[in-house]
C-alpha cells in the first residue's frame, strides 16, 4: 500500500513484503519529494495569496472552501503510526478530490502531479466524496419538510411566476464505462453507456433532492416510476403540502402543490409536464412558456454542475459505486457553492454550458397521463391565462 511517508524502509522485513507484492519499492523515488516537488505544497500557499487563482483552482472562493473543510476535517485526520509517520493531511486531501473533480483526470496523472502513488490517490477521492456527502447532505440538502416546500413555492412564484410549484425535476445521463457483465442496462437511447442522476432544484437552482443509480436505458418516466421519491411521493411520505388556493387567485378550488418537468415525465397530480407541441393553441403555448421558465431552474444546476466539475464532460471510469459517490459528492458541493456564494456568479460562469445539448437525440416524451393530472394542469393554464402578465 502506498504511504505518505517521505523514506524509504530498506529492512529485510520490508524488502520481503515487497518480494510479496510483485512491487520494487515502498515508496517510489519520485514520490519521496512530495512535499518538495508535490502540487499541493508548490501552490495551496501562494494560491491563498490570490483569490482569484484561488477560486479557479478549486472552482469555489476560499471562505468557501475553508468552510468545507472546517466541517470534514476530523473525519480525514489520519493518526501517526510508526509505518505512516507523516499521514497526508485533510487539507491535501480536500485539494486533490477537488481536482480529481474540475478536471477530470485520471488517478495516476493525478497521482504524477501530487507524487503519490494511483492507490493512494483512488483511496483519497473515494473516502473524500463519502465524507463530503455523509457530512454536507444534513446541513445542505437536508429531506424536505413541509414548510421547506412551502417557501419554496413561494419563490418559485415571486421569481418564476409559476404558482403552487415545489420545484422543477429532471434526469441527467452521467457518462460511464460500462460495467463488465452489465450487457445494455447502462446503454441509453443516446448511444453511450450512463447511469441517471435525477434532481429536484429549488427556484434558486439549488437541489432539493437527488437520487442516482439509475439504469442508462431507462427513460426519464421509468427513472422516476422507480425513484423512492415517487415511491414517498405515492404514499403521502414526501412531505408534501396539504391543497392549496393558487396565489392572488379569486377563485375557491384548491389545487395541489406540483412539480415541474418535461415531456420525458408522466402527467399524474403532483407532476406538471408542457402540453404536446403539436397541438398548441395561443393559451397552451403560454402555458408551456410559464412552465418551461419554471422548469430552467433545474436546467440551470445541470449546468453549473458541467461547467464547474469536468469530470462530467467525460465517462467516469470508475465502478458504478464510486461513480455515484462521485456524483453525490458534486451535487453537495454544488449547494453549498450556492449557499456561501450566490447563484448569479455561477450562472455567470457556466452561461455557455447552460441549456447546451451534448447531442442531437430529443427526450422520448412520456404518454403516462392521469384524468387528475390532466384536470390540474387545464386547470393551472386557465389560472395563467386569466393572469397573463
């Protein structure tokens, strides 16, 4: 196993081990300068002397990132012992899952630029996403409570202008190696290999909910029909709000509180999809342009989280597991990013990978469709017409 250790133990106990292993050395030659030549002691200095450079380094500002680490530095700290006298410390921990996740590059070459051997590297990024997740999603994302969805609907209507909604859902083909033995369960109608996030953002374009793991070929009604939030949703275990009257609305009859998605989704009571574009009217077509401002919330985090963590642009060449762990890890990081830091600069940034289509295959549209769900969306379009701004 690889060590952070910066000598090398030439004891015939240790040369035997190594006999053992098939390997020549404990620690490799090039990797017994770490803290000389390692990227981590270079540049984390000096980069704290530049915001800026600070920021595009690890893709966040730096109170942010010292909050993040703040929270998940005792869960990293490694204990000295006589075989690892100096054990890589949080804070280079951090640093190197951080960038295993802007950019994208492989253990080893990661593991080249911080002189440390692939294993320790693999070993790092899997621990550090465990630990982002286990330790940010209560305070981050933490599972919504009515009131959380409450106050969500209302900015999703000061801002958005879209009455009764708890936020706007959505899947995401995260790119994959295909798994061996896997056969098509992770090749989608795109044509590669994936594993399906799906998300719920607020108005604010933070995520409110993810699930992944989904099957690449599955759609994004099969995604969601086998989601635990429709299984909570089914049976009254989401949280959702009781009925209530649209806003500013002169009429009695209360209507649910919904989410917003695409025609990829079913239409059912607490699900909103647009009306089929080949049959708009002047009306419908207003709908489906209120529905889709709503339903860009969502959009927008795909793609901050594209732009700012590159590991996404391409597969992840990992196991399905630490795949999702990877993904969960962004999907937090991406909240508290928001959290600490605003959504508008982060729209900003990531203004050229917002609504940006990766390929030219549209969504195979649902045609799940219920009596209720059909008799709540007329019912929310007549609502809009008689409000039309």
């Amino acid at each position: 196993m690889d060590s952070s250790d910066e000598e090398y133990f030439a004891s015939s106990s240790t040369i035997n081990f190594l006999m053992g292993t098939g390997r020549e050395f404990a620690i490799h030659p090039i990797n017994r300068n770490r803290k000389r030549d390692g990227e981590f002691y270079r540049l984390y200095d000096d980069l704290r002397e530049y915001p800026e450079k600070f920021r595009s380094f690890t893709r966040m500002d730096m109170d942010t990132f010292d909050v993040i680490l703040s929270l998940i530095e005792r869960k990293l700290m490694k204990n000295w012992t006589n075989c690892n006298r100096e054990p890589i410390l949080p804070c280079e921990r951090l640093i190197i899952t951080i960038r295993f996740l802007a950019t994208g590059s492989s253990f080893t070459t990661l593991g080249f630029s911080f002189r440390m051997g692939r294993s320790t590297v693999a070993a790092i990024v899997t621990e550090t996403c465990q630990v982002l997740w286990d330790t940010l999603q209560p305070i981050y994302m933490p599972a919504p409570t009515e009131q959380m969805f409450k106050l969500v609907a209302d900015e999703y209507w000061q801002k958005w202008n879209f009455p009764n909604c708890i936020g706007a859902i959505d899947g995401k083909h995260i790119r994959m190696r295909c798994p061996p033995g896997s056969g098509s369960m992770y090749y989608n109608y795109k044509g590669y290999h994936s594993t399906v996030l799906q998300a719920v953002a607020d108005a604010n374009s933070k995520f409110l909910m993810v699930e992944i793991g989904g099957y690449g070929k599955q759609s994004d009604a099969g995604t969601f029909s086998s989601s635990d939030m429709y299984q909570l949703l089914i049976k009254g275990k989401l949280n959702v709000p009781p009925d209530a009257l649209l806003p500013d609305n002169e009429l009695t009859m209360k209507m649910p509180y919904v989410f917003v998605g695409d025609e990829a989704y079913p239409l059912v009571r607490h699900l909103i999809r647009p009306y089929p574009r080949n049959q708009l009217t002047t009306s419908l077509a207003y709908f489906n342009s209120r529905l889709s401002r709503a339903r860009k919330c969502v959009e927008c985090a795909f793609g901050i989280m594209s732009s700012k963590w590159r590991i996404l642009l391409k597969p992840i060449e990992t196991s399905p597991k630490l795949g999702d762990d990877i993904v969960k890890a962004i999907c937090i990081l991406h909240n508290v990013i928001i959290d600490h830091e605003g959504v508008s600069l982060q729209l900003e940034e990531a203004a050229d990978y917002i609504g940006r289509r990766t390929d030219n295959v549209s969504t195979p549209p649902s045609k799940i469709s219920t009596n209720s769900g059909r008799f709540i969306r007329d019912y929310f379009k007549g609502f809009m017409t008689r409000n039309t701004l």
